[in-house]
C-alpha cells in the first residue's frame, strides 16, 4: 500500500472520529438530534471504521487498502447526500420524511409512544446556525469534501 493511502485514512478516520466527539458534545449541550442527524453519524462510523481497517490492512501487498479507501469515500459521500437532503429539508426546499418532519404523529397512540420514548426534534428545524448555514450544511461539506479527499488517496499514482 502506498504511504498516501495510508496517511489518507488516518486522515479520515481522526477527522470522523472528531465529528462523532463533537455531535456528542452538541447532544451534553442539549441540541437533540432528529432522524436525520442520526442517519448523517451513521455514515461517519462506517467510514472510520473503513478508514480503520484501511489502516489496519497496510502490510497487505494487493489492491484490499485502495479498495477500502473507496468504500470509505462512497460511505463520506452518502453521508454527505444525507446532509444535503436534510440542508434541503431545513431551508423548506423539498419534503422531508413524514415521520420527521410532522409535529404530530398519524395517531394518539403513536404521538403518546414517541413522548415516552425520548424528547422529539424536527428535522425541518435547524438547531443551530453559524452565518446561516445549519449543522447539516456544515456537514454536507465536511462529508463531500473529506469523500473527495479519501478517493484521490485511494488512486494508486506511479
């Protein structure tokens, strides 16, 4: 494996680590994470753990790193559509999903199964801004540009 791949994925994997620390954080502060949110930390695991593996899997002589790199940069790249979707949904360009972004569930019964469960947030509403753009924005170009970043790491250059 060459050095760059490798380098790449300890790159990805400390960057999604600092991510996940730092929704984690958000969540102590009481910022609760909608559906989407959670979907967008989904895709974050799974690339640190690619990147992981990619780190672990240096020593092998075939195309495994390179291959793994690839998943890590299609697992960033999901994770960053998700953010654009949810971006979208927060600035009321399209739809979001009915059970995220609806005050009210389609019955008593299920309204009264989500308040026992856990405290509700929307995914239509933006927790927090920085200069206008939501957590989910900032996430779409972390994500997008960091998928970039491990697929080019994954190109073998002679």
């Amino acid at each position: 494996m060459h050095e760059r791949t490798k380098k790449g994925a300890c790159v990805v994997a400390t960057t999604c680590s600092a991510l996940l620390v730092s929704a984690l954080c958000f969540e102590i502060l009481e910022f609760v994470p909608c559906a989407m949110c959670m979907w967008q930390r989904w895709a974050h695991v799974v690339a640190a753990v690619l990147a992981s593996a990619t780190m672990l899997s240096s020593r092998s002589r075939t195309s495994m790193p390179e291959w793994l790199m690839r998943a890590t940069a299609m697992a960033l790249a999901t994770g960053g559509a998700i953010a654009v979707y949810h971006a979208g949904v927060e600035w009321k360009w399209w739809e979001g999903p009915a059970t995220c972004t609806v005050g009210v569930a389609a019955t008593t019964g299920d309204v009264l199964m989500h308040i026992a469960r856990a405290p509700m947030s929307r995914c239509d509403q933006a927790a927090w801004r920085l200069a206008g753009v939501s957590m989910a924005g900032y996430n779409a170009v972390i994500s997008l540009a960091l998928a970039w970043f491990a697929w080019t790491t994954s190109i073998r250059r002679p």
